[in-house]
C-alpha cells in the first residue's frame, strides 16, 4: 500500500493502523542485527538514500549514528529531518503486515531533498 502526500500511517493502538486499520506487529529495529548484515541492508539503504557511495555505506556499516552523519552530509538535510527520514525507514522495515504491503514512507518534497526545507 502506498500512501499520497497525506502523512504517514500513525498507531491507532495495539496492532492496528490509524488510516488504513491494517493489523501488524512491530518488531523493534535491531541495529546489532543490522550490522550483522550489512551487505544486505545495504541495498535496502541505498534504495532509500541513493545518493550515498558505496564508500560511505561502507563507512557506516550498519551503524546508525555513521548513517545518519552521512545522510544529513550528503542530502544536507538538518539533523532533525534526518532523525524524521531513518525512524520512518526503520518503521517500515520493522513492522510485519498481515494484509498487504509495509508502508511506503512519504515521498520527499523537493526541499527536502534540496536540504532547503
């Protein structure tokens, strides 16, 4: 399921989406497990975040804190928008649907992906 420019999909209570009602699980993202498998997520990362060198995802290695450095570098993003951007990825990748696809975090408007926004 993809969303438009709405907002994201926001926890109505247990297991339940707001906008959708779609029952899940959340799973919590385990940056451990993460850097485990990093050549992996890597492609996950860089689907996300393409603008990143392979040279920087391997710097990062599976480290959040790494990731989010060269993020906010490369995009020229504030620190804030850049916490934004990795805690809906990680949402969408932590949490199993039972009826359909995960979320598809909203599409950045052109001043976030120009840093001006």
């Amino acid at each position: 399921m993809t969303m438009a420019a709405s907002g994201s999909h926001e926890i109505a209570g247990p297991g339940r989406c707001a906008q959708c009602g779609s029952n899940f699980t959340i799973t919590p993202m385990n940056w451990e497990r993460i850097s485990g498998n990093w050549t992996q997520w890597k492609g996950r990362v860089r689907e996300r975040w393409g603008k990143l060198s392979d040279d920087q995802l391997d710097v990062a290695a599976g480290r959040r804190d790494q990731l989010a450095g060269h993020i906010q570098e490369i995009y020229g993003l504030s620190k804030d928008e850049t916490e934004r951007q990795l805690r809906n990825w990680e949402r969408n990748h932590a949490v199993e649907y039972n009826d359909g696809d995960p979320v598809v975090d909203d599409e950045p408007d052109s001043t976030e992906i120009n840093g001006r926004g």
